[in-house]
C-alpha cells in the first residue's frame, strides 16, 4: 500500500517529460521512480525494523525460545525473569534500542540531508522535508521506548 501511495504521487507530467528525452522504461525506473519512492522505502525500512525487534510474544507462544528459536527479546525475558539477571537483562534491552537506533538514524539523517539539498539546489520549497524526517525519527524513537517499557 505504501508504494502504491508512493508510485500514485509520482506526476504524470515527469514520465511525459522523460518520453520527450527518448528514455526507456529503465531508465525511467531508475532515474524517475526509484529516487521518488525513497521516502516510502525509508518508512517501510524502519517499520520492518522496530517489528522484527518486537516479535518477543510470537516466538515465546509457539516455542518458548528453545528449539534455537532464541531472540534478542526472549533472552532478555529468559535473563530477567527465569535467572533473575536484570542488571543483564537491561543491558542487553539498551543494546538491543541502540542497535536499532544505529540502523535508522543514519537512513534517516541521510534523506533529511539528501532533501534538503534537493530543494535548497532547485528551489522547489521554501523550506526543506526536514521536519518531516524529523517527525517521523520522534516517532520511531517513541516507539521504541514504549516497547523497553515493556519488558
């Protein structure tokens, strides 16, 4: 549904433009779709990522974290609740949040610089899509808090 949003916003008048220069249909992709949906990738990059992390209830209901079914949130609760380690269990929680952390904001950092370039080059807006990026940072952020709260 996000690409499908994404491909939706995509002006009809770029792929006429890109026709008139003679360009094939990968070059179209490449150069035309591709650099605009990037916004859509980086939201659907970063909501995999805080899901995979939050898949603790799944792998616990259905095999406990034995079998080598082991994930980062099953050990925590293993260390916390069955060997009454919380000092290692908040540990490897804090790790587990900078982990995710390091993956996002340098995907995250790297779109606000990329518009803000963008725009400030070809002067499409007055002010640039930093904010956006940035909402949308606070709200990964968020919800990954909520989700250490939770152990």
């Amino acid at each position: 549904m996000l690409y499908l949003a994404a491909l939706k916003d995509i002006p009809r008048e770029l792929f006429e433009s890109a026709d008139i220069d003679g360009a094939t249909w990968l070059q179209k992709t490449i150069f035309v779709i591709v650099p605009l949906v990037r916004h859509a990738t980086l939201i659907a990059v970063a909501i995999g990522v805080v899901l995979s992390v939050k898949v603790f209830d799944l792998v616990f209901l259905m095999a406990g974290g034995y079998y080598k079914s082991e994930v980062l949130s099953t050990l925590i609760w293993r260390l916390a609740f069955t060997r009454y380690r919380m000092g290692d269990a908040s540990a490897v929680s804090i790790m587990q949040f900078f982990f995710v952390v390091l993956l996002l904001v340098p995907h995250i950092c790297y779109d606000a610089l990329k518009s803000c370039y963008f725009h400030k080059n070809f002067a499409t807006e007055s002010s640039c899509c930093f904010w956006s990026n940035r909402r949308l940072s606070i709200l990964l952020i968020k919800s990954l808090l909520l989700q250490q709260e939770n152990f």
